[in-house]
C-alpha cells in the first residue's frame, strides 16, 4: 500500500511542479521595491560617479583632440558618398529593363533612413 501511496504522491508532484503560472511582472514590480543595502548604495554611487567622470573625460579629448572637425569631416564625406551614389543610380535606373519611379525610390529611402532607426529606438528603449 505505501508504494502505491508513494506513486500518487509523485504523479502529485510532477504534474504541480511542471504547472506554470503567470506573474504578469510581479516579481520585477517587487525586485524594484525592495530596499538597497547599504553596499547596494554605495556601488550604485560608485558607478554613477565612474559613469560621470568617463563622460567628462570623453567630452574633453573629444574636444582637446579636434573631434569635432573629424565628426564635420567624417559627415560630409558620407552624405556626399550618398548623394554621389544616388545620382549614379537614378542616372543608370532609365536603362534597366524594370521601370523605376524616383519618387517611390526616394520614399523607400526615407522609410529605410528615418522610421526604421526610430522603431528600432523605441522597441530598444521599451526593453530597457
């Protein structure tokens, strides 16, 4: 009789433990309200601090190092490798064998360029 009452005790627990229920971000609503500890504080500081001090530390070489005029450079050369190729394509696009509509290109551009990135921004910044 007890291995019988054995073996429904463990059907018991296999079938409870394989059971999952939803805490629709109980847990992380809890974990945010706990209290820090004191060594908790103290490195949270510790890293805001770090956090500020390589900040200020980049924003100064970035400006010491004439950063700025390579950013400018570094710019202009892109956009005008974009314009250079953009011209060559729609220059080039009347003599392919599919119909092209600059109009309808320029749009996808503008979506691949703009809403793309911002979509990106906004799924990226709802998960952190």
């Amino acid at each position: 009789m007890t291995d019988k009452d054995n073996i429904l005790i463990e059907d018991f627990f296999k079938q409870a433990a394989q059971q999952q229920i939803e805490d629709n971000g109980f847990t992380e609503r809890v974990m945010m309200n706990l209290p820090e500890s004191e060594q908790e504080e103290k490195a949270h500081r510790l890293s805001l601090l770090w956090t500020l001090f390589c900040v200020v530390v980049s924003v100064v070489l970035f400006f010491v190092f004439g950063g700025w005029e390579a950013l400018k450079a570094s710019i202009m050369v892109a956009l005008h490798g974009v314009l250079t190729s953009l011209s060559v394509f729609l220059t080039t696009a009347p003599t392919t064998e599919v119909p092209l509509n600059p109009v309808v290109l320029l749009l996808v551009a503008a979506f691949v360029l703009i809403y793309l990135p911002y979509r990106t921004y906004r799924k990226l910044s709802a998960v952190l």
